[in-house]
C-alpha cells in the first residue's frame, strides 16, 4: 500500500466579501433613500428629480478608485506616509480659513475648490488622522500605559482639532473621537481616559460659548417648539419619524419631505426612513451598520500586525461616531451637529472618503492568512 500522503499546511490569503457586500447593500439602500428623499426638491430647485441622484452616483463612482487602489495595494506601505498626511490635512484645513481661499457653507467656511472638483479638507483630516495615530501608537505601543503617554499623543492632534473646531465643532468631536477609541483599544489601562472625556467635555462646552450660534443650537434642543426657525428643522424632523409608526407610510409617501424638513437629502434622512419605511426600516437601517462594524472588529482581531488593526479600529470608530451623533441628533437626543449618515446622506466629499476608508480595511483583510490542511 502507498504511504499516504502527509499533511502540510496552507497558507491562505483571505479577503472580506461580507464586508464589501454590506457595504454595496448600504449605498444601494442608501441611493434608493436618497432619490426618495430629495426628488421633491431637487425638481423645485433644478428642474431634475434626479438632480442629487447623479451628483451621489458620480461621488460613488470617482470612490470606487480610491477604494480599489487601497484595496489591492499592501497596506504596510502607508506607514511611510502618516507624517505627510497628518501635515497635508492640517495645511489644507487651515488654508480653509483664509479668506478668498475657502467656500462658504451655512455661513461657515468649510470647502476648498480646486478647478471643478470642491471638497471639505476636514474629511480629508478623519482619515489622515487614523494613519498617522496607527503609525505613532506602533512606534510606541508600551507609552499607551501610562496617562502621560496617552497625553503626549493627544497633544500632537491638538493644532488640526484646533482648526477644525473653529468652524466645524462637530467634526472635530469625531476626529477626537477616533484618536481616543485608538488609544483606548492600544492601552490596557482605563482610568485615564475618564480624565480625558472630562477635558473633552469641557473643551467642548468652551467651544459652545465661544461661538453665539452653537449657543442657540442647545436653545433650539431644549426647547424646539419656542426657538422659531432655529428649532424648525428639528420639529419637522420629528413630526416625521413619529408619524411612521411601525412600518412606515411606504416608499416615497413621505409629506414631511415635500419642502418640511429643511437639507433633508443631507444631515436629517434618516427621519425620511422612519416616516416611510417605519421603525423597522429604521432598525434594519442599523443592523446593517452594526453588520459592518461586526466584520471591521473580526477583521481587526485578525490583523497581522498592530498597525492594520489600528487603521481598521480607526474606521470603525469614525463610522460608529458618525451613525451615533447622526441619530442622536435627528431624534433630538443631542444639539443639532451637521453630521451625515456614513453611505445615505448625500455628499460626495464624504462617500468619497469613507469608500477610501473601507478600501483601507479590506486591504488589511487581505493580510490575514487562513490555514488550511493540503492533502
């Protein structure tokens, strides 16, 4: 009889599909939502239904680029680049601000054009931010334990959550936010980070009183019914989920969409899928978020190497930041912010980047390695 053959293992490269699978699902949803949402006023506005349809499609397709390059490309590589792009981002953002240079939005300089093509650097400064973090918290993994290590790298995003927040507070909450989730899941130690949410809560509260219009923003919170049009947004966007009910009044019966809820294309559409799909629309909505911050905690405990799981926890906690503040803030459960739902809400700055993102994660599922028995 032959000997049989022994055994030897395999290594297997490895490649998340279930995470690119939910993530074409969420923006598939989330072009349905944004076409539903916005056709009422895209025809007042343009004379086009699809006015903000096309814009989203044309930001998905310029994100699929970025995405795949990342995607297909070893992720180690960009250790070299965290420096550059911590100092580009910061540039950029503070180029913002000088007069001339930046576009106004809301009254707030936030955009920078460059020939046809206009973007917020401050999206740019989210994913800028993660790289540079995993390539510091790598170098020096050991300083997480101590409150003064976590101190000294907190102190290093202190000048662009500086610029940031001067006219945009509430992305310089996510940025901050991303930088503590980082350390926190580098750092075996917990207490000093109680420390830390104390001083971002008064860093916080100081950036409130400095700005008079943050200051009506808690006005209209706590009382939208009496802040007039400051509070309008608000009440409209409640009326909405509130009259969804259970299962919603069916795809495209919204009223509240029909000229009600002010920007609801952008910041308040998850109230359009709780007033047409109901509250198990809208709980499906965040299964399917929680599904994609599932797949980013196996593919970061799977990582290869700290740096890959840093970047993907670095995705995960911008993406989960996002959805909270965005949900809290069209249920009234926080001041009014800006913030956009990740993949639904209209902007192309914003898909554009978090496709960028999610192309960073699914590189660094390609690192894993899977063994197998080969006969």
């Amino acid at each position: 009889m032959a000997e049989k053959q022994k055994r030897r293992p395999r290594s297997i490269s490895y490649f998340d599909y279930n995470l690119l699978f939910i993530l074409i699902f969420v923006i598939g949803f989330g072009l349905v939502m944004l076409y539903s949402s916005s056709s009422y006023t895209a025809a007042n506005r343009f004379s086009d239904s699809a006015y903000y349809l096309k814009r989203q499609i044309r930001a998905i397709l310029l994100g699929l680029i970025p995405m795949g390059l990342l995607a297909g490309i070893d992720y180690r590589v960009w250790k070299s680049f965290g420096l550059l792009a911590y100092v580009v981002a910061f540039g950029l953002c503070t180029a913002v601000l000088i007069p001339g240079v930046g576009n106004s939005s809301h009254g707030q300089s936030r955009w920078i054009s460059l020939g046809p093509l206009s973007f917020q650097p401050s999206e740019l400064a989210k994913i800028a931010v993660i790289l540079f973090l995993a390539v510091v918290i790598e170098k020096v993994p050991k300083q997480m334990d101590s409150l003064n290590g976590i101190v000294k790298v907190l102190v290093m995003l202190l000048p662009i959550v500086g610029v940031i927040a001067y006219n945009n507070l509430s992305t310089a909450i996510i940025v901050m936010g991303i930088a503590v989730c980082m350390m926190f899941v580098a750092s075996p130690q917990y207490k000093p980070f109680l420390l830390i949410g104390i001083l971002g809560i008064l860093f916080v509260v100081i950036f409130i009183f400095a700005a008079g219009y943050r200051g009506d923003r808690i006005e209209a919170w706590l009382h939208p019914e009496t802040a007039g049009d400051k509070g309008y947004q608000t009440l409209m966007g409640l009326y909405a989920i509130g009259s969804g009910g259970l299962f919603g009044k069916g795809l495209g019966e919204s009223l509240q969409k029909m000229g009600h809820v002010p920007e609801v294309q952008n910041d308040m559409i998850f109230t359009i899928i709780c007033e047409e799909l109901g509250l198990f629309g809208a709980v499906c909505v965040i299964m399917l978020y929680v599904l994609m911050i599932w797949r980013m905690m196996v593919i970061a405990n799977n990582a290869k190497d700290l740096f890959g799981a840093l970047l993907v926890v670095g995705v995960m906690a911008h993406i989960s930041l996002q959805v909270i503040l965005n949900i809290a803030v069209v249920t009234n459960t926080i001041p009014n912010t800006g913030v956009t739902l990740p993949f639904i809400s209209y902007g192309g700055t914003s898909i554009v980047f978090l496709m960028s993102e999610i192309g960073l994660v699914l590189g660094v599922s390609r690192g894993i390695k899977l063994e197998s028995m080969n006969t």
